[in-house]
C-alpha cells in the first residue's frame, strides 16, 4: 500500500501490522511522505487528546552503581560515571516534589537503579503519595519485580508503571528479555496502567526491532507511549556507537503514535521542539539522578524544569490550561 494511502487508512481506524509500521520507518524524511506521517500522528494527537498538553515529572532517588550494567546507562557498575554517589532522604524528595508541584505537573515518577531495596523504596513511596493530590498519577520507575510485588505498589496508591524490554535487552544490558516480559505480565495483570517507550534507539538498530517494541506496547495496551534516542555518556561502552539526530527521532515517534494508538500521552525523549509536530503532546521534568547525564543532579544539567516544558508545549500550541510563568 502506497504511504499516503496507508496514512488515511490510520486515520480511519486501521491498526497497522509490524510490516506496515516498517515502511513507515522506511519513509525519507527528505521527502513529502515524511510530512505526510508527520501531519496524521500530529492530528490524532490534537483531536484524540483534545489538544492538551501534559508535563511527567521524574525524580531520581539515588545515585549509585548498578550491577545491570546497561552499556548506555551513566550509572552501569563498570563504567560509573557520575561524580559522587547518594541516596535522596524522603525529606529531600518531598521537598523537590513540592517545587514541581508548584509549577504544575499530571503524573510523578519515583525512579531508582535496580539494586535499590524494593521495601525501602516502597516506605518513601508511602510518604510521598500522602504528598500527592489525588489528581496526580503515581508511577514507578523501578528494577524488575513480580505480581506480589506489582499488587503491593497499587495498595500503596502507585497507578502505574514505566517499564520496557529494551532495545538489545540481554545484549547491551544483563538482564534476559524474559524478565522484563515477566515484570511486564505483572504490571498488566495487578491493573497497574504501563508507561512504555522504544528505547534506547542508536544508530545501529534497526527498523524491525523498533517496530517490534512499538506492536509490544500496543499488545500491552500501553496507556502512554514514547521513543527515546540514546545520548552517548562519555565513559560508556556506547559512547562511539553516537546518536540518531533530532529528525529521525522525529519520524520514529510519528510511526510508534500511529501504530501504538496510546490512549492518554505520547512523549519523545530528550526533549526536542520538533517532535511536537509529530504526535508528542507530553514532555518530562527531572530531578536527581539521569542515566543519561554525567551530573548527579539533572536539573543543573540536562534536566527540564516543569515550568519550562509546560513553555514549550504552549509554544507547539498546545493547550496546557496553566498560566505560563516568566
């Protein structure tokens, strides 16, 4: 099927099957086909979502060598590369929580490294949701768990989780794909919504496995959706395989919104204005510690304010129902 055909159809209720989300990952984003791609996620996501505008905020708890060793991550036990190592007190955090409280946000993130004690992190949790208005949506970022586990984070008041099978899970990361699979089967079936994303994509994937990723969420019935490019971490096994540029990404979040359909949010990671022409109506905020970033504390670095990626939403013309501050 021609590409603007393949588009209308999307726009008509098709959900596309790996072969087609591949030829849309094919399409030249020299060409009008990549316009064309751009402008229907840009359309479901303005009449889907209303045009509302959502900003996530994340903290990052702790900073430490993680014996998971990601070969992109800033904070693999082998190639640590952060200056110092901590982990945040709950005063601490509800201190941050309540500067991005401030300045408004729609769902809040607590994320650790994988060793991080799943029993400690669940007290600060506890401390932290009495924080939270009930309008706000509770999410852990954590290491893998299971359905005991995933039914213990929902009594704590957490309505979701960020969790992926990573792109070369078991190759770049030591973790086997089946347990991701597992941790994902437990979120699903402890009625915790799933926040998903391809990722992260380097110059070196290839379009079968991101597409791969993008049908897994939609069989997972991935409330909120994203694609993420890798950012080279100096020090990491990675770090010569380089980066994709900001157009590519572009063209791959349009493909995982039209094959994903996510029913609330569509994201690309870092941050960059152009994919908010392609379906991205969501950006983060974040405090603390980054696998993508050499300082231990983001926001002084590579990490967006709330206040900032709610400018930047208003600045695609989104409509985020939040007086903008200077």
């Amino acid at each position: 099927m021609l590409v603007p055909n393949l588009l209308e159809s999307v726009k008509n209720g098709k959900m596309l099957n790996k072969d087609e989300a591949i030829t849309l990952l094919n399409i030249n984003c020299l060409t009008d086909d990549f316009y064309k791609l751009l402008s229907t996620a840009n359309y479901l996501s303005r009449t889907e979502y209303s045009n509302k505008g959502l900003v996530f905020a994340q903290i990052g708890i702790n900073a430490e060598p993680c014996s998971v060793n990601c070969k992109f991550c800033s904070m693999g036990q082998n190639h640590y590369s952060l200056p110092d190592s901590w982990r945040k007190d709950t005063a601490t955090i509800l201190a941050e929580l309540d500067l991005l409280l401030a300045d408004g946000i729609n769902d809040f993130f607590l994320m650790t490294t994988a060793d991080y004690p799943v029993n400690d992190f669940m007290d600060i949790a506890q401390n932290v949701r009495k924080r939270l208005p009930d309008n706000i949506r509770f999410v852990a970022n954590i290491g893998d768990f299971d359905y005991e586990t995933a039914k213990k984070l929902k009594e704590l008041g957490f309505t979701g989780a960020y969790h992926i099978n990573r792109l070369k899970e078991g190759v770049d990361t030591t973790i086997k794909p089946e347990i991701r699979i597992s941790t994902l089967n437990a979120i699903r079936d402890a009625g915790l919504d799933l926040y998903y994303c391809v990722e992260p994509i380097g110059p070196e994937h290839s379009y079968d496995e991101l597409a791969t990723e993008m049908l897994r969420a939609r069989d997972y019935n991935a409330k909120v959706m994203a694609a993420m490019r890798r950012t080279p971490v100096k020090g990491s096994p990675l770090y010569d395989k380089g980066q994709i540029p900001a157009i590519e990404l572009t063209k791959i979040a349009a493909v995982a919104r039209l094959v994903t359909r996510p029913q609330r949010a569509m994201n690309a990671h870092e941050v960059t204005q152009m994919t908010l022409l392609a379906g991205v109506n969501q950006l983060y905020a974040e405090y603390g510690a980054n696998p993508r970033d050499t300082a231990s504390q983001t926001e002084k670095n590579r990490g967006f304010s709330a206040n900032q990626a709610w400018n930047m939403l208003w600045e695609a013309g989104y409509d985020i129902g939040l007086s903008i501050k200077a």
